[in-house]
C-alpha cells in the first residue's frame, strides 16, 4: 500500500486516477466486446443489425434535458465540494433529483408521439422496444445523477468499483434475455448496467445524503450565474446532442442493410482508439472545474489529455489499418464485414478526432466558457443539413433546380465510406477552428510592443 501511495504521489491525481479507470474500463471492455462482436451479432439478424446503434442513439434523444441538467450539476457539485459547502451539495443533489423526475414524465408523454415514426424509418417492428427504449433512454439520463456525484466529489475509488461491476451485470441479462426477443433483450441489458450503477451510487454517496448534513440552498445569491451556465450549456446539448441518433438513423434509413450492419461492426474496433481519452475525460472535468474554482492554471491537464488521446488513437488506428482485415476474419460473425477493414481504420482515426474536441469543449464547460458556441454551432448545424440532404437528395426534385439535384446526388455521400469521411472532414474542420480561436486569443493577450 506505501508503494503505490508513493507512486500515486509520483504521478498527480490526474494519470493515477486515469489509469486506475483506464484498467477497470478495459476489464469492462472485454465483456462488452464478447457482447458486441459475439452475442449480439449471432442473435440479431444482419436486416437487424444495422439498427441496434440508432436504437441507442435515438435513445438518449429523450434524455437530454436531464442530461444538459446533470452537466450543470457536476460543475457546481465541484465547485461547492471543492469551496467545503457540503450542505449545498446535499440540496444541489436533492433538487436535481425532482427535476430528472419531472423530465422522466414529460419525456415519456413525447415518446407516444415520436416513436412510431422513429421504428418506420428503421425498419423495425416495435413490440417491447417502444417501453425499453424510453425506459433506457431515461435512465441512462438519470444515472450521471449518481455517478458524476461519485466524480465530481473525486470518489474515484468507487467509480472504478462502479465500471468493474456494470460490465458483467450488462452481460448476465442478455445472456438470458437476448434468446427470447434479440433486440428487446440488447435493450434490457443495456438497462441492468444503470440501475445497477444508481444502486452502487447511492450506496458511495450515504455520507453526503445521510440526514446530520443540514441542506442550505444552493441558488442563493448565485441563481443569475447557474442560469446564465444552464443556457448556454443547453445551447450546446441540444445543438450537438441529437446529432449522434440522426447520423446512426441515416446510416440505417438510407444504406443497404450489409453496410449499416457493417457500421455496426466495424465501430465496435474503431472505438478502441478513444479508450484513452475517454477514460481520461472522466477525470479531467472535476479536476479541471476544481482547479478553475481556485484560480489555478487548467492548460496542462488539458495537454496531457489530448497527448494521450492522440498516442493511443494513432496506435489504435495504425493496428487496425494494418491488421484489420485479420482481426475481422478472426471471428465468424465479423468475417463478412472484411471488406470494410479500411472503413474501420478511417472510422478509428475520426472517433479520435471527435474525442479531441470533446476533451476541449469539456474543458471549456468546466471552466465556464463558452466561446466555441461561436463557431460549433453553425458547424454542426451545416454537417447536420448537408448529411440529411445530400444522402435524401431526391426530395429535392420539383423544390430546386434539377441540375441542383442531380449535382447533389452525383455526390454520392449515401455510401458507408463517404459517410465516414464527411464525419472525418467535420471534425477536422472544427479542431482547426478550435486551433484559430486558439492562437487568436494567445495573440491578444502579448503585450503590444508600441505601448
């Protein structure tokens, strides 16, 4: 225990903690790839398959308002945690809890208008799926209620117990669900791991909760800086939030079923090169926001994420663009998606770049800045009009020009490789903006040297 206390001290809380999840996730990854790349592909047929991502993308569609509720929760559970105002995170946590509740109701009443139309343009007879996939969707929203308590307090340790515990708590309940009804049991299953994670929380967080810690409430005399964090964050969520189901829709909707499938599988390996940066997101944000409260300088924890997420993508990507082929033949329910191994790695290096301007745009939120808006939004909103033209163009015929029309279709962006390169190309086009931005307020705050 004296060594690795020792070499906690070494390395800063920032790696340690980052590598103490880093091995709890992956030990949860090995699960879940036997989840993903075995169970899941040998019950659920290839006209299927392409439609379990945009199940789960569509899915958190109804958890965004709380979503947006807990990113604003997190950032001022850290800031009182870190201030020693353990009554205003009691209240900050309890008054969180009855607004997630009332979004769970409101969400729910919109599901009966949305899904149907939702399960047309996937192709997917509904059954049990309507109730589980708002029932996911809601719970999967209502978990960082907990688990980011667990990391806003820095709790590490429990969270790490928390990723240990998920993975098999996931794959026990498709094992015995996924017989019976494929797609219906992959939901249940997705469900098990967050109420698990609700449970185990709860249980980490008795301390904070337990009855002798007085609540004060929270908003006094900050109500105008909470709201004026909640508009823009929530500018940001519902911007950029609904962008994953519509890519995952239209990759189902709009391509044959032997490529969607194909997107589902060849994603499953491409996620590899975001472990590192994911894991390191997770720790990044409460350090960061705690650093931010205290005045201290946040840029290196930022470079160290963003070192760390391009080392580990680059090998990630190198390995799959040299070897995916082989590691696809490897299993029989991947072999015949082979012919895609050069999709995976394109796929591989641009989920590394999406990671990179999450790691920044995470760190700006934490530190209360929102000056990407600027420039994120409009992007996102052009990359969101462009995919849902260019891949439906025919819409357009007797509405524009058909010289206008034909162009676009001769664009042929309805492809699974042209899908990944548009996604590949929006992401470096906002890390270059990102970059700009950067350099311009670098400049600005040199000394002029005619003063």
């Amino acid at each position: 225990m004296h060594l690795l206390s020792k070499l906690h001290a070494r390395l800063g809380d920032f790696w340690w903690y980052s590598l103490l999840l880093f091995a709890a996730l992956r030990c949860g990854d090995l699960i879940n790839a036997f989840v993903g790349l075995w169970l899941v592909p040998k019950y659920v047929p290839q006209e299927e398959l392409g439609a379990v991502l945009a199940l789960t993308n569509f899915a958190g569609v109804f958890g965004l308002p709380i979503t947006i509720l807990v990113t604003v929760y997190t950032k001022f559970l850290n800031r009182y945690q870190a201030l020693g105002e353990i009554g205003k995170v009691k209240s900050l946590l309890r008054w969180f809890i009855s607004a997630s509740a009332i979004f769970v109701v409101v969400s729910s009443l919109l599901s009966l208008v949305i899904l149907p139309m939702f399960f047309e343009r996937i192709r997917i007879v509904s059954g049990s799926l309507g109730i589980l996939i708002v029932a996911y969707g809601l719970i999967g929203a209502v978990t960082p209620v907990f688990s980011n308590a667990l990391q806003g307090l820095k709790k590490f340790n429990a969270l790490t117990i928390q990723n240990l515990l998920s993975a098999p708590i996931r794959l026990v309940t498709m094992l015995v669900a996924i017989p019976f009804r494929a797609l219906s049991g992959y939901m249940l299953g997705q469900i098990a791991a967050p109420l698990f994670t609700i449970g185990w929380a709860s249980f980490s967080l008795r301390k904070e909760l337990r009855s002798e810690i007085k609540a004060v409430p929270f908003w006094k005399g900050e109500t105008r800086k909470i709201l004026k964090y909640l508009g823009c964050v929530s500018i940001w969520f519902l911007t950029g939030g609904p962008y994953a189901a519509l890519l995952a829709i239209i990759i189902r909707q709009r391509l044959p079923d032997t490529e969607s499938a194909a997107y589902y599988m060849i994603s499953r390996f491409a996620e590899l090169g975001t472990y590192a940066g994911v894991t390191m997101a997770l720790v990044m944000f409460p350090l960061v926001a705690e650093a931010h409260t205290q005045g201290k300088q946040t840029n290196r924890i930022l470079l160290h994420a963003n070192l760390g997420t391009i080392a580990f993508g680059a090998v990630a990507t190198a390995g799959l663009y040299f070897f995916g082929g082989f590691i696809l033949n490897l299993l029989p329910t991947s072999a015949p998606y082979s012919g895609f191994s050069t999709d995976m790695a394109i796929l591989c290096a641009t989920l590394v770049l999406g990671q990179l301007w999450s790691n920044f745009t995470n760190h700006e939120i934490a530190k209360e800045r929102f000056g990407f808006l600027w420039y994120g939004v409009p992007l996102i909103i052009l990359q969101s009009i462009v995919l849902v033209s260019f891949t439906g163009y025919t819409f357009f015929y007797g509405i524009l020009p058909s010289s206008i029309v034909d162009w676009m279709g001769s664009v042929k962006l309805a492809t699974l490789r042209n899908i990944i390169w548009f996604q590949f190309i929006a992401h470096a086009i906002r890390i270059t903006f990102t970059l700009i931005d950067a350099l311009r307020k670098q400049r600005n705050y040199l000394p002029n040297p005619s003063t």
